[in-house]
C-alpha cells in the first residue's frame, strides 16, 4: 500500500476518535436530526437486501459506528460483530445496544482482525466512497470477501459536488496523491469482481448523485 493511501485511510478512520465528534454524527440520523429520513431509506433498503440473504449466523457491520443500522442486522442474524477503528464509536454503539447478541471488535478495514470465513455476510456503509486509492479501495474489498463466507453488502455514493470540489482542491495542492481520484460506479462493481463477488442484488437510495446498496455474493 502507498503511504498516500495508509495516510488517508488512518485520517478517515481516526476522525470520530472524539466522543463529542462521534454523537453529533449519530444524533444526524435521529428522529429530528437533519438526515432522519435518510435513515428510514438506509434502514427499508437494507432489510429488502438482507431478506434476499435469507438467515444467517453471524453477520458483520464494519465500520460500525455508533451502531446505528446493527439492529437491521439482528433481525437476520443469530448474532453481529460490530467492528470499527474507533473504540470511541463502539463504546457509543454498546451504550445505545445494550441487549444486542453482539461481540465488539476494535479493527481496521484493510486489515480485519478476523480469519477467513469469519462471518456469513458483512456490511460496509458509509466508507468506501471516502476511499480515493483505487489499491486501498481494492485491498479492503478483498478483505470483506475474506472474511465472509457467503455475502458483502456495500454502500456506493457517487461524489456530489462538494466532494469533488474538496478532491481537487487536495490535488491541487499536491495532498490527493497521484491516483487519487473518488470511484466511478464502473470502477467500484470491477473492483468488487476482482475480489472475487458477482452482484446479487441491487437498490438505489438516490438517483442524483448516484446512492446505492449493492449485495455481492462470493464467487470464489
């Protein structure tokens, strides 16, 4: 991995290391917050996909973050693996889940602290499209399909106008790295297909700029 790309993806995963950092993000997508209704969306989306999975034993949220979409999990899993970089978040997450069937696992998404197998399905929201290196977006990929047995489910967001203009004020300023550049919805499903996972299932959140589910199913 490049250091441009362990340097961004320590930046990115350190940012709620804070526990007023991390409350104000949760609090967004509570009733009243200004991304409630987002989260009703998040939330429908994620049981149609998860209903098409059918039961599973263990299912893992990473990041986890506050737990917000864990309990969706719970619905279909006998038990969850909330994982995230910041233990700050997981504190939060076992606060706001004290009756959860869950384990809470300290970890990074490069390098998930869980063997082979680990899991029947795991969950990434909210992540990958703050990942600009193709080679981490690829080695995280890879990761996710290590770790489950049978199903990945990923966010993908195309960039809106603020995170293209933040993106090329980085470059300009020398900051983005050389092949930084945020994933096209065409490099995210080859990047996926490198790591071995063929679409499933599929939901749009938004149409503009794109936001959508994706359930990818092992191949290898």
């Amino acid at each position: 991995m490049s250091k441009q790309a362990a340097n961004d993806s320590v930046q990115f995963q350190t940012r709620f290391h804070q526990r007023q950092q991390a409350i104000r993000y949760r609090d967004r997508f509570r009733p009243g917050g200004k991304r409630e209704q987002m989260h009703h969306k998040e939330v429908a989306i994620l049981r149609n996909l998860l209903a098409k999975a059918g039961t599973l034993e263990v299912a893992m949220d990473l990041p986890a973050g506050t737990g917000r979409l864990t309990p969706i999990l719970a619905e279909f899993a006998s038990r969850v693996i909330l994982a995230d970089a910041s233990d700050v978040m997981l504190e939060i997450a076992k606060e706001d889940n004290p009756t959860l069937p869950a384990t809470f696992l300290v970890t990074s998404a490069e390098k998930i602290d869980l063997p082979t197998g680990a899991v029947d399905l795991l969950f990434c929201h909210r992540f990958l499209h703050h990942i600009n290196q193709p080679e981490l977006r690829q080695r995280i990929f890879c990761e996710m399909a290590r770790v489950s047995r049978r199903y990945v489910i990923v966010s993908y967001y195309a960039a809106g106008f603020r995170s293209r203009i933040k993106w090329r004020l980085k470059n300009l300023l020398g900051l983005a790295g050389r092949d930084s550049k945020p994933a096209t919805r065409e490099q995210f499903f080859a990047e996926a297909t490198s790591a071995g996972l063929k679409v499933a299932a599929q939901e749009t959140l938004r149409k503009v700029p794109l936001g959508m589910f994706c359930l990818f199913e092992k191949t290898k």
